[in-house]
C-alpha cells in the first residue's frame, strides 16, 4: 500500500525555501510539529510515524541496519510567499496514522499549519479531496504494478525503458560512491529490490504480499541475469549535495527482455518509482519517472 498526500500549508519559516535542499529542513519542521502535538496530547504519534523503532521481532538482516522511513517529503512548490504544496509519500501501515499526523498538522502551534489535504491516485491522477475523518480507499497495491509490469511485457521480445530521474540520487557498491559513467543494471536491481525488501519487512506484510520472493538468492540470481541481459545506456552528471555530498541527476535509458526474470525487474522498477531509490530517499532523493517504449 502506498498512498501520496498532497498538502498545502501556510509556513512562518523564512529559511526553508531559501535551503539548497529544503525537504530537509522541511522535515525538521514536521517533525517539530509531530512532536509538540505528541507530547500535548500524550500520544505516541512521533514514535510510531515519525521515529519508529526497531521491532523486537524482525529478521536478523535487518537488525543492524539503519531502518529507513515509511515515509518521502518530496520537494515543495512555493505557491506564494506564505504557501506551499508539498507531496508526502507514506508506505504501508503507517498510512493508518494520518488522520493523526494531519490533526498535528492543522492544530498544533508550529511554524506549519495545513490547510487542505488530498488523496492523489498517482496511476490515474485523480484526487479526492480529504475532509474529516480520512478513509483510505485511493492506494497503489502490488498486484496493480505487477499487472502493469506483465501487461508492459506482453508479447515483446525486449522493452525500452527510460528512468528520467526528477531529483538527484546516489548508488554505492562496497562502501563506495558509483561513479556516473559506471552503474550497472546489478547496481540498480539491488537497490530496488532491497529497499522493497526492507519496507514491506517493517511496516507492511513482511514479504508475503510481494508477488515473488526477495531472498538473498533470488536477487543475486537476478542481479546476475541483469547484468548479461539488460543494456544500460546512462546519461548522468554530478550536483553538490548536503554537507559536499556529490549525488547524480539525469537519465538511465535500459532495454529489458520481456521473459519472466524481465518481468520481475519491470515490478521493481515500478514499485521504485513511488519509493526512491539509492540514499536521503526520505528527503526525496531518487525520484524518477518511468517512459517506455516498447520494442517488438
């Protein structure tokens, strides 16, 4: 389950538009929010949506890791001085938090006040206008990305695929920075599979709900096809980021056989474009749009 709400919200903050990159500064006044209104109200809200903990229960690959967000703060539109349109991007259970999260928003003394919210079906661009209690009926399921993602293949050999990525992002391979002239279709794989991975293991079905197994196996076997099957055809630059962070922006052109293994690429690839893919994908990093074309 993965839901996009789109708010507008008035803001006495006279830095945050003027920050290199301000999804992080606007992060930080969320966050504030959440926290004045948890402790105002003696809930638990900033924990659970905010700063989840590690579950108890969670496998053993997960449990040194840095547990990523269930949540992307996209960049925000200036609408006017005061004003500002900003897309939140919530994976899995903690959607049953907004109506919360959104309460916060609107009532709590804060230098962000919302002032209207709306549910954005990404797939079809409608939205419904949220007033009252939120009901969650407007979602992005995997069962909708892997139909797409076979209905893509359907009878092709191969499928041309463009990721014209939106924000800047950044890919490691053993510690290390990949330099923009050097992914790989691996590289990417293995990112979109074990962000996928790690998500759904923290806040959604704990991979019974994805259409096919990500074990370590299975993506190695995947990362290894990519690389001798997929052409990747990269036309990206370099852009100074946060505290001289060097990050990528531009375009991965890839041309994807349309066998099952392709498939199972195509739904991660999907999926990816709602989650971000490499680092910072909580401030919004990674965002890309998919263009195909298909090739017969």
């Amino acid at each position: 389950m993965i839901i996009t709400y789109e708010l507008i919200i008035s803001t006495t903050d006279k830095k945050l538009m003027l920050h290199p990159f301000p999804t992080i500064r606007l992060r930080g006044l969320i966050g504030e929010c959440i926290y004045k209104y948890s402790k105002t109200n003696n809930t638990d809200l900033y924990r659970k949506f905010f700063k989840p903990t590690r579950p108890l229960n969670q496998l053993k690959i997960l449990r040194k890791l840095i547990l990523p967000k269930p949540y992307i703060i996209l960049p925000p539109q200036r609408l006017h001085s005061e004003k500002i349109l900003i897309h939140l991007r919530i994976f899995g259970h903690p959607n049953q938090y907004m109506n919360e999260v959104l309460k916060a928003l609107t009532t709590t003394p804060c230098k962000l006040k919302l002032e209207s919210a709306t549910i954005v079906d990404e797939t079809s661009q409608t939205r419904v206008a949220v007033k009252g209690d939120l009901k969650l009926t407007t979602y992005i399921t995997y069962h909708t990305l892997m139909e797409k993602a076979s209905k893509l293949a359907s009878n092709k050999d191969n499928i041309r695929l463009t990721l014209d990525f939106l924000t800047p992002f950044q890919l490691t391979r053993d510690g290390k920075p990949i330099p923009p002239d050097s992914i790989k279709p691996s590289d990417i794989v293995r990112y979109a599979a074990r962000r996928l991975f790690i998500l759904d293991s923290l806040y959604y079905s704990k991979g019974k709900a994805i259409p096919f197994p990500l074990t370590p196996t299975t993506v190695s076997q995947l990362m290894e096809w990519a690389d001798k099957r997929i052409q990747l055809m990269a036309k990206l630059s370099t852009v100074k980021f946060h505290h001289n962070q060097h990050l990528l922006t531009g375009r991965i052109t890839t041309q994807i056989p349309a066998d099952e293994r392709g498939v199972k690429t195509l739904f991660l690839l999907l999926t990816n474009q709602y989650l971000g893919i490499g680092k910072w994908t909580a401030y919004g990093m990674g965002q890309y749009l998919i263009h195909t074309e298909e090739n017969t």
